[in-house]
C-alpha cells in the first residue's frame, strides 16, 4: 500500500504557461505559478520553459516555497539528427536537474512530431516511424538511461501523442528495444487515453518500469472535436481536451490511483494537465486535484 513517505505529489507548470504555445498563459509568471502549486498543497514542481536558467536563482524560489523540483522534460532527436547532438545536450540537462535535486529525468522522442506544431492536424498526420527510426530511438534511449543512472538518476520515456509512439503497440516496442534496468516509463493516463490505449491496462502492464507519473483526465467533446474538424493538438489543449483528475470523463483515475496504491508505487504523482488559463483558472483546477487525490488517495 502506498504510504507517504514513498510518494510525493507535484504539479506541472504547464497547467499556468503552455511549453508548446508559450502565448497560452504568456501573462503568469513563474513565481506566480510555484505559490500556487504551494498554496495548493503540492510538494514539487517539474521545470517549465519560464522558469530561470540559473541554478541557484530557481533553487532559492523553490525552497523559498518549501517545495522540490522532481523532474524536467528533455527532449530527443534519435529520429531525426545524429545521436551525439542528443546527447551532448542530455549530459548538460541532467547536469542542471542534478543540482537542483531531481532523481527522475522524463524524455520524449520529437525528431518526427507534430504535436508543437498547430498547424497539424494530430490524428490525420500522425507520425509513424520506421523500423530504422525505432532502432536508433532504442539504442539512444540505453545510451541516455546509462548516462543518468551512473548519476544515480532514472530516466523515464514518456510517450507523448503526435510524436510517434503513442500506441501500445508503439510502446511494446520502445520497453521490448531498451534495457529494463536503464530506460524506465512515464506513466501518462492522459496521452494513453487519446491515443486509444486503456491507462489501467498500461499500468497493469509495465507497473514494473514505471519510475513516474502524470495524472490528467480527457474531455470526449474536446476529443471528439480534435477529431471531427481535423485539428492540432494545441488547438485541443485550448479546447479543453486535458483536465485535471476529478473533472474529466474518459479517464478511469479511480482505478488508477487504486492500482497505484496496490502496486507499492514509490516516486512523484504529477498532475499535468495543461489547460488555457484564461478558460480554467489553474490555482482552482491545482485545488480541486489535490482534493481529488486526498479524498482517493489517501495521501
């Protein structure tokens, strides 16, 4: 069973300032956005594209707020560009996160995506890779695990819808094509979902390789939209397509916050749910999460 002291609970940045379309949010600063995490009950933040670049200037926000820093997005170009450029960049990011205390580093693979790009409509021209690209995609990702573990760090591959390995059977082949001891998953029920992959079934799966969580909820009338009108996926996200745990309809978060429970998971439950902060204001949707997750949690 799930205690406290092996779980902790954070929240994303990007529910106050979207990475993908900086204009959403563009008028919240990231102080802003740490009280409210803070004030909303949670522990740690993941790093968003406003917060300061120098250690010791976010480190001094974030303690002054009592709360961690528990992972930052990097993103790889295994697909796309030679490998070393990858990780050249990847031994400076872990660098930072290092300092700043963060035992988890989440990836994901953009060489081929579209998801940043709002121009693409996220089902009609979804990536799919060749068997040459998931090649590369494996061996970069042992290469990118081994790097972080000899600094006593896990990494974690988050799949991410409109890049290319959103399926399960997309999935299979990152967790079948890595070493298990090396690259670890991040959990996402909100990605799985529009991908058409059950988040309880995903968990029940690879629980054994999850190292991290992001829990959101998925709006069907925003899905449906997506697509029904054939449109990106930041036009989802302004849309409404992600919400928190508790106001959504296509998640079964009951049973994944159960299964969580029952599995002895022990690392950080981030809640990730961008939204357009104009339309939901994300100190009351940061509440009603927690809330959400006290009341089905325990913790």
């Amino acid at each position: 069973m799930l205690v406290k002291q092996k779980v902790k609970l954070g929240c994303a940045p990007i529910n106050w300032s979207n990475d993908d379309l900086p204009a959403i949010g563009e008028r919240l600063t990231f102080e802003q956005c740490l009280s409210e995490m803070a004030l909303a009950g949670f522990e740690g933040s993941e790093i968003g594209h406003k917060y300061p670049k120098n250690v010791d200037e976010l480190s001094r926000a974030v303690q002054l707020r009592n709360l961690e820093i528990c992972n930052g997005w990097f993103s790889c170009y295994f697909t796309s560009k030679p490998i070393e450029e990858t990780i050249n960049a990847f031994s400076e990011h872990i660098d930072t996160l290092e300092q700043l205390g963060a035992e988890v580093v989440g990836v994901g693979e953009v060489g081929s995506t579209i998801h940043n790009d709002i121009t693409q409509p996220l089902f009609l021209n979804r990536p799919q890779l060749t068997d040459e690209q998931f090649d590369y995609l494996c061996e970069g990702l042992n290469q990118l695990g081994q790097m972080a573990k000899e600094r006593g760090m896990a990494l974690a591959f988050h799949y991410h819808i409109g890049t290319g390995i959103e399926t399960m059977e997309e999935i299979d082949r990152v967790m079948e094509g890595t070493d298990s001891n090396l690259v670890h998953l991040l959990y996402d029920t909100g990605h799985a979902t529009i991908a058409g992959v059950d988040p309880v079934q995903l968990l029940y799966k690879y629980g054994d390789r999850i190292r991290h969580v992001h829990v959101k909820d998925v709006r069907k009338t925003a899905l449906d939209t997506v697509k029904e009108e054939d449109l990106s996926f930041i036009e989802g996200v302004k849309l409404g397509l992600f919400t928190v745990p508790g106001d959504g309809d296509m998640v079964d978060m009951q049973q994944v916050l159960t299964k969580l429970n029952v599995s002895d998971y022990s690392g950080w439950i981030v809640v990730e749910a961008e939204q357009d902060p104009e339309k939901a204001d994300p100190l009351e949707y940061a509440i009603k999460a927690r809330q959400y997750i006290q009341t089905h949690l325990g913790v």
